[in-house]
C-alpha cells in the first residue's frame, strides 16, 4: 500500500474511532474505502452511503478509466449505496458519516456537515 494511502486509512480510522465527523463528495469516499473499525470491519459496513455512481462513470465515459467502480466497491464492503438520478443532487448522513453523489451534492453535504456539528448523532 503507497504511503499516501496507508496515511490516509489511519486518518480515517483515527477519526472514525473518536467519534469525528467524516464527509466525503463525488469521489473522495474512495478514500475511505480501506479503513477498518476496531473489530477489522469496513467504515462502510451496514452503513447508508454513496458517491459517483456507476451509471454516472457509464455516462461520463469513465468506466472504462478508472481502476474500479467505487459504487460497485462501497457495496462489496457492505455498504448500503443509495443514489439518485444522473447528475442529481444528493447526499445521505449515516450518523457521522456524511457522503454525497456527485458535485452537485458538494453543498448538500456542506449543510449535512452543519447540521452533524449542531446535533451530533
């Protein structure tokens, strides 16, 4: 595992262990993806998530560039994926763990974020 990504997967699983809040767009839940909770589960497991779809990286002319689906991924992981339309804003809040769709959903969590830090789970 590349320095970067080891860093980031104990970033994560720090402030997924200290009860912060963890927000990710688009993307950026890939990111997510390697980090375990204290019982060697993923971050993800049985949780309500999204990011880009697959539909999305199919539309966009992606799928055949990127080194994985990350909807498909965040599933096998045990992740409960919800997701809109092409294109729509959304973002789901599973407690701590804020993600959105696509960029359109950047200000859905943005408010998500707010709302978590005035009325933590």
């Amino acid at each position: 595992m590349p320095v970067a990504n080891f860093l980031l997967r104990r970033l994560v699983e720090a402030a997924h262990a200290a009860g912060k809040i963890i927000a990710a767009v688009c993307h950026g839940p890939a990111g997510l993806l390697s980090a375990m909770d204290k019982e060697g589960r993923s971050i993800l497991a049985g949780r309500r998530v999204n990011a880009f779809s697959d539909a999305e990286e199919e539309a966009a002319g992606l799928a055949a560039i990127v080194p994985f689906a990350l909807e498909t991924r965040m599933r096998e992981l045990g992740g409960q994926f919800e997701r809109a339309d092409l294109w729509q804003a959304h973002a789901i809040r599973d407690g701590l763990l804020i993600t959105g769709q696509n960029p359109a959903s950047s200000e859905m969590v943005a408010r998500l974020v707010i709302v978590a830090l005035r009325e933590p789970d």
